[in-house]
C-alpha cells in the first residue's frame, strides 16, 4: 500500500511543495508511481523509497560532475606547474648568462686599467728618453756653439792681434780702440 503526500511529507519532514517539486523533478515518477484513490494521490513503495533517496540521489548526480571539475582543477594545477618548472628553468640560465656578463664585463675593465697603466708608464719612459734626448742636443748644440764662438773669437783675436802688430806704429790711440772692442766681445761671449 502506498502514502499519501500528506503522510509522505510528515515522514520525510518536508512540505506538500517540498514533496511535489521532487516528483516534478524525476522524468516520468507520476505516470509509473502515482495513483489514485478516491481524491487522494498516492505514491507505490517504490516511488516512497525513491523520494525518500531523491537526497542521495542528486548528491551522486552531483559528485561525478564533481569529480570531473576536480580532475579538470588537478590537470590545471599539473599544466601550471609544469609552466613554472619551465619558467624557473629558464630564469636559473638567464641568472647564469648574467653573471657570466657581469664577470667577463669586470675581466674586461680590469684588463683596460692593466693596458691604461702600462701606456701611462710607457708615455712617461718615452717622455724621460725625449727629454734626455733633447737635452743631449741642446748639450751638443751649446758644445757647438761654444767652440763655433771660441774659434770666431780667436779669428778676430788673432786679426786684432794681427792690426796690433801691422798698426803697432799708429800709437796709443788705436790700442785704446782695439781694448773696447776686445772687452765687448767679451761681454757678447758670455
């Protein structure tokens, strides 16, 4: 024998509503567990248990569709992970060509300030070999000069000596001349 909604919902403690809208809800319950008696529908044992499973029923509809959201959430989170592997693969050798950069920049600039002192002692050698260089010319320039001058003086000597000894009989006035232009000579020499 079969319940009633009424006895049905103080059972399942659900309201008349409650109950209807469950039958509504299961494609063809009415037609295979409903039946009436007088001007009361009444529900089959089956139907009763199925109601009274609707519950579990949904809940089992339910976890597959869960379970794939589940599996679809773990696939995601495996894709993400795999990415981030790859990406810190990637970051790792960027980190590594960078220091490499940095340690041949450094290697380089080193290298630089090497070459930069050594041109700077060499400037300095070759300036020190010029400047002793020069002053070796000026030396022999100053060396010639002086025995160029000696011997220009000794030729105007000897020719002053010369007028001396031709003129000797013109008298004191012409030794007088010949000792001014001796003595200024000799200032010029100096």
């Amino acid at each position: 024998m079969g319940k009633t909604i009424r006895q049905l919902s103080e059972e399942l403690k659900l309201s008349k509503q409650g109950i209807n809208q469950r039958i509504n809800s299961i494609n063809g319950f009415r037609s295979k567990h409903t039946y009436k008696v007088k001007n009361h529908l009444e529900i089959d044992n089956q139907g009763v248990k199925m109601l009274a499973n609707f519950d579990k029923q949904k809940r089992q509809e339910r976890q597959p569709n869960r379970q794939a959201e589940n599996d679809k959430d773990k696939n995601i989170d495996q894709i993400l992970l795999k990415q981030l592997d790859v990406k810190d693969q990637q970051i790792s050798k960027l980190q590594k060509s960078l220091d490499q950069q940095q340690q041949l920049q450094l290697t380089t600039l080193a290298e630089n300030r090497q070459l930069k002192n050594h041109i700077q002692e060499l400037s300095g050698l070759l300036e020190s070999s010029n400047s002793t260089h020069q002053q070796q010319l000026n030396d022999k320039d100053d060396t010639l000069s002086n025995s160029a001058n000696s011997s220009h003086g000794r030729e105007k000597n000897d020719k002053q000596n010369g007028n001396k000894v031709a003129e000797s009989g013109k008298g004191q006035e012409q030794i007088h001349k010949n000792k001014a232009n001796k003595s200024w000579w000799h200032f010029w020499q100096k």
